[in-house]
C-alpha cells in the first residue's frame, strides 16, 4: 500500500548518463524517423554528418528506470499506466556529452478505494558540465491498484480542453509491429510493452506500445508540421494518453493551430480510437 510522505520523499536516483550519437540515432528510429529513406527533412535525424536530437528524446535522458516496481515504494506495478505526459525544451539537446536526470515526486492523489491513485514526478535534465538546463519533463502515473489509502483528494492537475472543429492538419505515422521492442532498447523495460503474459495480467489482450513512444509519434507529427524540423523552434508539448496503441498500428495526428502553437490530439486509425487528447504546443 502507499504512504504518502514515504513516496513524497521517495530516493529516486539521480543519473548521469555518457550520450553517444549512437543513442540519439536509435531513439530516432525507435519513433519511427527513417521510413522514408528518400525523406531528405528526416535525414538529420538518422545519418550522423548532421545529426539532431528529437526534441522528445528528453523522456529518456538521465532516465531513473521503472523505480515504481521496487516492492519499498508500496505501488502495485503491474496495474501502473502512463495518465499524461509534458515536456519543456529548454534549448536543443546535444547528440554526445554527458547530462544528469535529477527526478522527484512532486504529489499524490487518493482518487479513492477502486479508483486508483495519481503520481506526479518531475525530472530536469542539465548538462553533466555546464549544468545548464535542457530539458524539464513532467509525468502523471495512474495507479490503478493503489487507490483508497487515506491520501489527500487532490489537488489535480488539469488538462487542456479539447479542440472543436475540424483540424487544420492531420499527419498519418505508422508504427511497425516489432517497434516496442526497439524503444525499450532506450531504457524503458517494463515488461508490459513486450512479454505477452505481463500484459495478460495487466488486463491487455497483447502487449502495448509504451505511452513515450506514442510521445515521440506525435512529437514527430509536430515538428514535421509545425516546426518544419527544426529542434530550435520546440518550446513545449503536454497531453494525456487516453487508449494504449498496439505495435503496428498507424497514429494519426490531428492539429488545430492557435496564436504562439497548436492544439492536437491523436487517434490509431485502425481502430478509430483516440489514444492521445488534450494536447497543447508552444513554439519556444
């Protein structure tokens, strides 16, 4: 069961990890940049002459693991979903150097016996040397076996309301059937997004893509029509992850454009169901 001043002030290590141009190329691809090879705007992203780093890749720089699954933290980690998702650019992340994720839980709320609970964690990413500032990613995780253990009732985070309307862009990203198993390759090893049995118990007829990289889909979808690639015009993306998505299915994104960003949300085509809502950009 969770306590609540325990997992407030919960050790979640800091981390220091050595980047490598080698890194910055897989989470790339594990996103899916580099279908097209003849895309010469997605090149920069997998061909290192000019390599750049997606701004998304920040959800796994200085990456903790999936601290919520050691037994201390009184969280029943199989029934743990990503509920929403921000992510603030700070400047454009580098492609080697070395850079520390200093995390943290920053709340908790009781939604009540059955009803699960609400973690909020943050992690700021700096610069291992200069200790500037890159990224600040911010996260709710939905407990959804934790719930009724005497925590406060809020106060909850709100989202953004959702865009009505036609949209004025869609973007249509496929996801490949084995793409689980490349993201996990950035750090990301809950056994849910690739052990058929884990999602089983999980209650999924199948394992499911990692929220993150539906993350990275739709960031990808951003900077391609708002941002015409460029990292150095990314300011800030939130949303919360409505329905999983299945490895193999197509995610498409829709944008409605307001002052200073966008609006958006993202559906998987093929079931028509919408696994992405109340998202809001801003330009930097």
């Amino acid at each position: 069961m969770i306590v609540a001043g325990k997992l407030l002030a919960y050790p979640i290590p800091e981390i220091r990890q050595e980047l490598r141009w080698q890194d910055v190329a897989l989470y790339n691809l594990s996103i899916g940049l580099g279908q097209d090879p003849l895309d010469r705007r997605q090149l920069p992203f997998t061909y290192e002459p000019d390599l750049r780093a997606m701004p998304s890749m920040a959800v796994v720089l200085g990456y903790p693991g999936f601290w919520l699954r050691a037994p201390d933290t009184g969280v029943d980690w199989v029934k743990v979903v990503h509920g929403e998702q921000s992510l603030i650019l700070h400047r454009p992340l580098p492609v080697s150097g070395s850079v520390i994720g200093t995390s943290r839980v920053t709340g908790i709320v009781d939604r009540g016996a059955g009803k699960g609970a609400l973690i909020y964690s943050e992690r700021v990413i700096r610069d291992a040397v200069s200790g500037e500032k890159l990224a600040t990613v911010e996260m709710t995780t939905f407990a959804r076996g934790d719930g009724g253990f005497g925590g406060a009732s809020g106060p909850v985070k709100q989202p953004h309301p959702e865009p009505e309307g036609a949209p004025d862009l869609t973007l249509d990203l496929p996801t490949r059937p084995e793409q689980a198993a490349y993201y996990r390759l950035n750090g990301d090893f809950n056994p849910l997004h690739i052990d058929p049995d884990v999602a089983t118990a999980a209650g999924f007829p199948r394992p499911i893509l990692h929220g993150l990289c539906t993350f990275g889909v739709v960031c990808h979808a951003l900077m391609r029509e708002l941002c015409d690639y460029a990292p150095a015009r990314f300011g800030r993306m939130d949303l919360r992850f409505s329905s999983p998505v299945y490895p193999g299915e197509t995610i498409r994104t829709e944008i409605w454009k307001r002052d200073g960003g966008a609006a958006f949300r993202a559906r998987a085509v093929e079931r028509d169901v919408v696994v992405v809502s109340n998202g809001a950009f801003a330009f930097s």
